[in-house]
C-alpha cells in the first residue's frame, strides 16, 4: 500500500544534503593540506568577493592542477613554490578550475592564491542571502557539494585540512563560523575579523553567518556556546537551548569521549531546506526546529527538537571526527546519527515515544523498499547526486538495520565497536567496511557478511514462521507485492522470536541464514502463538497465516509490547499489498486495535487508515468513510478527552492533535468541529495560550467550510506572524479551504505571496490531501512549472515526478509525458519517475483488487 503523503513535507525534515553537481573526481595526484579564505560579505548588496590561500603538495609530477569553482568570476590566480611564481593558465567549466602549469609541477609544496568574486546565492544553497523582516542576511549550506559555489576550493570530503576564515563585514553585523574569533579590527563602518584554524574538516562541513544577529548563551555545556537567531527572536531559543547539555552529556557517555571541538553554536535560519547541518563548532537549523514559545511548547516539538539536536551533536563524532571517504557512505554517517538520534531522545524523553513514531516510518520505508524499483542502499562509487536521490530509504533502511544488529549483537558490544572505530579513525576519514570490522572484532560473530546482505541488495525479507513440534520453522524469501516478480534473493536476518507457550512467553533470537530453519527450544511445551519480530526490531516482514494474525489481534495488547503493536500494524498492511490478507480483514483487524489503551498504537491504526484513504477512497465513498472513522475513533476521544486532563500522560498529549485532526476534518465531528472554532478564536487572541499542534490542528478544521474572509484573516496572519511555528501553522492552513475558489486564490499566493523557497510545497502538500485538490495542484504545477522550479532550493527537482504520485493512473501517465521532455529533465528524473510509476500501478491494482471488500465493509457498517 502507499503512503503518498511522504513526499514533499518529509524532504524538508531530511538532515541534510544538496546535489546536481558535477561528480567528476579530483585524483590524488595534488592534495591541499591548509586553505585560509578572506571574504568581504554585505548581504544587503547582491554579490561579494574575496580570496583564497591553499597551501598544495604535489605528490606525482603534473602538468595541472584541478579543483572546484562554480559560478565564481576568477579575477586572478598565483602560483608560488618558495615564493617563486609559476607560469600558468586558467580555465573554468563542469564546476573545476583547471590550471595548466609550464614546465610541468615537480612534487613539492606550493602555495595557491585566488582572488575571485561572486553572486549571492538565492535559492538557499552555496552562499546565499535572505531577508528577515526586511533586512538582509547571509547564510551557508554546502552539504554535499556546494561550497564550490562560494570559494574555490578542493571540495570532496577525502580532502579533510584545517581552514581559516577571515571575513570583513559590516559594523553593525554578527559573524558566526566554525571556530571562537581571534582578533577583530576596525576600518569605517567595517570590521575584520579572523576566526581560529579549524581541526581538519571536509568542506561540506564549513558554516558562515552573518547578519544583525541576536543570540543567548547555551547554559551547561563544557565549551562556549551560543543560539544564534535573526532580530527579535533569540528568546524563543530559550527552551530549546536547555535541552542542549543533557543530550550532548549523553552522547559523550556513550562514546566515551568529550565533545571534540572549541565551540558549540547553534545557529536559526528561517530560510532554510533541511532540517539541520552538523557543522563542528556552528550547527545550522531550520528555525522552527529550535525556535519556539517556552509557555505553549508542544510534545510534538520537543520530541522533534530532542531528535534533530541529537541526531547532529551526534555527528560531531560520527561524520565529523571520522568523516566519510567518498559520498557511497553518506548513508551510513546519515544512519548512525538517525538512530542515535532516536536512542538519545527515548532515554532523556521516553514520554514522547519517538520510538514508536519512527517504527511507523521505518514501515513506511519498507513499503517503498518492496517496489520492484527498489536498489541497494550502498553501492560502490555512488555519487553525491546519487545518493541523495534515494535519501529517505538510504537513511532510514540504514538505521532500521543498524538497530537490527545491535539487537543482535548486544548493546554493549556494540557501543564498544562504535567507540573502536572513532578511536582508530579519529581525525580522519573512513569507510563502512571500517565500519563492520570493528563491530565483527568485538561481536565475534561475521557483522560484515550478515550486514552486507542487507546493504548490498535491494528489497526486503519475508520471513514466514510456523508453530511445529519442539520449535518453530523459519523460512526466507523476497517480499513482494501482488502480481509482481522479483528475483529470488536470501539474507543473513537476525530474527528475534517472542513465543508463548503455556503461559510463559519464551523470547530468542537467531542468524536466519539460509532459506530454512528449524528453531528448537530445549523444554518448549505446546506453543500458543508466535511473533516472529520481538520489539518490531526487524526490517523484514513476515507471515504466522491468517488464522494466527486473526487469534493475536484482539487480544494483542495483553501479549505483544507497543512496540510490537505498532510493528504488527504495518505488516498487516503488508500483507494487504502482497495478496496474502483481504481488505475485510485488514478493517475488521484495524478496528480491534482501535480500542488499544496506548495513544501510539491507536496513531499507528491512524496511519494505516491514511493509507487506505489514499488507496480506496474516493470521492463516492467519502460520506461513508467519514461515518466509519466517526464510530472507530470517537470512543478514543471520549476516552482521552478533547480537552488536555490535568497530570494527564505525555503521550496522551502528543497524540490528541492528530486524533483531533482526523475526527475533524475527515470524520467532520460535530463537536471536535466546535472545539477548533473556539480553539482558533483562543489562539488569534493570544497565540501562547494554546499548544501549537492543537493550534495547527484547529486552523486546518476551520480552514476546511472557510469563506473568502477566513481566508483573508489566515493571509493576515501568516504575514503578521512574529514567530516560526504561527508562520508555518498559518501558512499550511491556506492550503485547507475546500471551496474551488479559494483553492485556486491559494495556489496564486504561492506565487504571488511572500514566500520563501523553502515553503513553496507546503500549501500544496495540504491541498493534495483532498482528490479534487491533488487534480488542482497537478494542474498548476504544469502550468507554472518553470516559475516554481526555478524558486525552490535545486536539490528538490529530481523529485518533482513525485507529483505524479499516488493511486491515479491517467495522472501518471501525464506526468510521464511532461518528464519525457529533455527541458524537465535533470539527473535522477528517470529513476525518481520509474519509483511513482511502479508505486502507482500497484496502487491501482490494490485498489480494483480489494477495494470492493472495502466498499462492502464500509457500506455494511
Ligand atoms: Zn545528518
């Protein structure tokens, strides 16, 4: 089944990267071993210039020498050994500066120095400059290869030196880089100031801000450390700066190490396309992430807080201090600090249950995985470019399966190979075969073999088990949606097996390596039931037949954890996809767990209704499937309450918006309906009364029967907003309206309105939660195509056939014509298009296979 809400919102969230370079490799004939850059910036002036210093060893003789410049007007280039000028002459083009020397380059140590100027970048990449309530701003992202859009430099991440900045900016700005400033000079209304040499760093990891900056200090944390935002909101870094010293003490228990540099800034950007970037000593954030109002903080927004810092403090050690060698690791650095990000926030906050969000992205992960599109998550010499555009699955197929092994191998055994392999490689670079030796050293069981089955292939397994005698029979096969082929593959799947047996429950986990096994357990009486994936830990399906998932599901909360609530879920949606369970029983299975005392379990059944809305409702069905969400979850919000309990659980909390959501505007409850027109009326009055994610929730119900004036007074109020999360709420909500007319006037403000290139999909993301809307939006995007691509950040355009996305095929189709033009084209189309086709043709399958057990189930209720 699809989940095709994934899409444009989720990218946003995604921790890193950039792309559409030129992948073209520098050799390591000539390497830099320090660069200084000096850059004079006034981000309320189009462009800037400045000059570089990189000191080179020529280890071969050459005749040239080669690295990376974009878009930069070269005014001058000198060449020294031991200060003596060496004749040459320069070319740019497919992002490398050229420089052909006569006579040729003995081995030896020159010294480099390139005046250049340049444009400010304005689609938020490279260089770039915004604005803030009027006044001008200069920022960085370079993550993968853009900081040769901003100097000229060696940019690959294997060239790890140390770097110097010097920059001349305006009096009246704040400059914040990678290191504590070291001396400051005045001239007129400039001031020069030199930052310390950093320790070694790929360029990808380089940071520079400027601008009227405010900032507060980061209290508890054993370096100097400040939260940098734009004017007027370094107070709403109160909270989120105070989550800083718990989580980086963790991390430096965990890896038995302090934190490895001089400062710790967090620096907030309003416009800004990741969700973060783990720069050493200047950590880059969308603001919303950090920015937010101390006395309405909602658990949504700590737990994503919580997660996101985590996630980059953990790449100080894992990505910073042992970097990649090459960009076919990326996924592994992106991994590790995902996962460790999800580790650090159930220890310090386990009341956000994050895990059990990320169990329920990790399902969603799998279902792409099982495409027949679907390739391996590392591959040797994948590029940058590459790389990213399998970034969602690449990240979270790796983290699920480093989790997986962990399981396996214990997890002091495996904190014990993560510390080894930051030991031996610190300071430098690495590869993940690095990776899995020091974990096959401490686990003294083959890692490397086990975890390359997963890496190396593509798709997911299906592991069936049947309860026999003494044991339990496993097998192994390729899962497979219905109707589909896929070559036969096997893995070596650390299967953890939860078996009841007379009253015990009775917990192993073995190394299914081959296609079949017979699992004995010494003792076993007769064996009740089994679940074949203890603590939802495994990336793998698996199947006990129906009649057992029809024993478990409606008693399950008395014998599977939540965890395994939620991870039984999204395998029955699985099996849905596969052919193997029909549409009347995955219903009647999703209503028994409806009733489930845990807030996640009941989101979970939540999730997999949402992707029933996209696969099998459409626009006849709709009154009826209002009525059926009506009666499954409104005995949850009387249970739970519409209003917050006093004392009540966190979890309650983080999960009542998005229960409020669905009864709102898809089941159009009566009273949730008269809930958020006070709670919209509270929250314009006063936007610190409310919990933010109730207050997004209630606009989108509003938003939903609004007239033209509603719509107005939310446009009056995105444009007024005077912080991040009310921007965002607001801004979402104009995308709600149901009436034709004022989708359309929405769509123009997209264009027309002030909008920042990094928010130019979140109207439509909420438009196309609708049929009608998605068709609108499809139609406008074709007709100003050229507009909104030339707007958004350029890292986002091979994923512009995911507009095609979805259960349509007629729609597909079209977006397959439009992409077969060599004009829409960029690298990654192609393959990014094969993924929604194929996507969507089993959507559509799905739907004409089982969608009239659905109809009939929802038409009986
Ligand atoms: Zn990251």
């Amino acid at each position: 089944m699809k989940s095709s809400h994934f899409f444009f919102v989720c990218l946003l969230l995604l921790a890193s990267v950039s792309v559409l370079a030129n992948d073209l490799r520098l050799g390591n004939d000539v390497t830099p071993t320090f660069q200084a850059v000096t850059l004079k910036l006034d981000p309320s002036g189009d462009d800037y210039s400045g000059s570089t210093r990189i000191s080179i060893e020529v280890l071969r003789a050459v005749d040239a020498i080669r690295l990376h410049a974009d878009g930069i007007e070269i005014s001058s280039v000198r060449l020294e050994l031991d200060g003596t000028p060496i004749s040459l002459t320069h070319s740019i083009g497919n992002d490398v500066l050229t420089l052909e020397t006569s006579p040729t380059l003995r081995p030896g140590k020159y010294d480099l120095v390139i005046d250049f100027s340049n444009q400010f970048n304005t689609q938020a990449v490279g260089l770039y400059r915004m604005q803030a309530d009027g006044v001008g701003y200069a920022f960085t992202q370079f993550e993968p290869t853009d900081a040769r859009k901003a100097f000229p430099c060696f940019d690959e991440p294997v060239f790890k030196i140390p770097f110097q900045m010097t920059i001349t900016a305006r009096q009246k700005d704040e400059v914040v880089t990678n290191t504590p400033l070291i001396s400051e000079s005045r001239d007129g209304g400039w001031k020069t100031l030199k930052f310390a040499v950093t320790k070694p760093l790929s360029t990808y990891l380089l940071a520079i801000a400027v601008g009227p900056m405010e900032s507060i200090e980061i209290p508890g944390i054993p370096v100097p450390g400040r939260v940098y935002t734009v004017a007027g909101m370094s107070a709403l870094a109160a909270y989120s700066s105070s989550m800083v010293a718990p989580i980086l003490d963790a991390l430096q228990r965990y890896f038995g190490m302090a934190y490895p540099y001089e400062k710790l800034d967090f620096i907030a950007i309003p416009e800004y396309w990741p969700g973060a970037m783990e720069h050493p000593g200047a950590i880059t954030f969308k603001d919303s992430i950090i920015l937010f109002d101390k006395a309405s903080v909602s658990a949504e927004q700590r737990r994503m807080a919580s997660h996101v810092i985590s996630h980059e403090l953990a790449h100080q050690w894992f990505g910073n201090l042992v970097t990649m060698e090459w960009w076919e690791d990326l996924w592994l650095n992106e991994s590790f600090a995902d996962w460790m990000g999800d580790k650090i926030t159930t220890e310090l906050y386990p009341e956000t249950k994050n895990e059990l969000l990320e169990l329920r992205n990790i399902n969603g992960i799998m279902t792409g995985d099982s495409l027949v599109t679907s390739e391996p998550i590392r591959k040797t010499g994948t590029t940058a470019s590459e790389m990213f555009q399998s970034v969602g699955l690449a990240y979270n197929k790796g983290k699920s399966v480093i989790g997986m092994f962990e399981r396996w191998i214990g997890e002091e055994a495996f904190r014990n190979g993560v510390n080894a392999y930051l030991l031996e490689n610190a300071w430098g670079n690495a590869k993940a075969s690095d990776f899995w030796k020091a974990l096959t050293d401490v686990a003294g069981a083959d890692v490397a073999l086990a975890m390359a089955t997963f890496l190396k292939q593509p798709g997911v397994p299906l592991v069936e088990a049947d309860m026999v005698e003494n044991g339990i029979r496993l097998t192994q096969q390729r899962f497979s949606n219905y109707g589909t082929d896929l070559d036969a593959q096997t893995w070596h799947i650390p299967v953890g097996l939860r078996i009841g047996s007379e009253g015990k429950i009775v917990e192993k986990t073995v190394l299914l390596n081959q296609s079949e096994m017979l699992v004995e357990i010494e003792g076993l009486g007769t064996i009740d039931w089994v679940m074949p994936d203890a603590d939802g830990a495994g990336y793998y399906r698996w199947n006990i037949g129906d009649r057992a998932i029809a024993a478990i599901a409606p008693g399950a909360d008395k014998i599977l954890n939540e965890r395994e609530r939620v991870a039984f879920l999204g395998n029955l949606g699985a099996l849905l996809d596969a052919g193997t369970v029909g549409g009347d029983t995955y219903m009647k299975a999703l209503g028994a767990f409806a009733i489930d005392p845990e807030p996640f379990v009941v989101s979970a059944v939540i999730s997999e209704l949402d992707n029933v809305r996209d696969t099998f409702i459409t626009e006849e069905l709709t009154e009826e499937f209002a009525d059926y969400i009506k009666k499954t979850l409104s005995p949850t919000i009387e249970r739970f309450g519409i209003d917050a309990k006093p004392a009540e659980d966190e979890a309650v909390a983080g999960f009542r918006p998005r229960l409020l959501y669905w009864l709102g505007v898809i089941g159009e409850e009566q009273q949730v309906v008269s809930w958020a027109s006070e709670t919209v009326a509270r929250y314009t009055e006063d936007p610190t009364s409310i919990d933010p994610a109730l207050a997004e929730v209630a606009v989108l119900i509003k938003a939903k029967k609004g007239d033209e004036f509603l719509f107005d007074q939310f446009v009056a109020a995105f444009e007024a907003a005077d912080n991040p999360s009310a921007r965002g709420i607001y801004l979402g909500a104009l995308g709600g309206f149901e009436n034709p007319a004022i989708r359309k006037r929405s769509l123009d403000y997209v264009l027309d309105g002030p909008i920042r290139p990094n928010e130019i999909f979140n109207i439509p993301n909420q438009l196309r939660n609708t049929e009608a809307g998605a068709e609108l939006f499809f139609d406008w995007l074709l007709n100003n195509y050229t507009t909104v691509t030339t707007r958004i950040p350029p890292i986002w355009l091979p994923f512009m056939p995911l507009m095609g996305d979805g259960c349509d095929i007629e729609r597909m189709e079209k977006t397959k014509t439009f992409f077969a033009q060599s004009k829409t084209k960029v690298d990654g189309t192609d393959k990014q298009m094969a993924k929604v086709e194929a996507g969507v043709l089993d959507c559509a399958a799905l739907r004409k296979r089982e969608g009239g057990k659905v109809r009939a189930y929802l038409k009986e209720l």
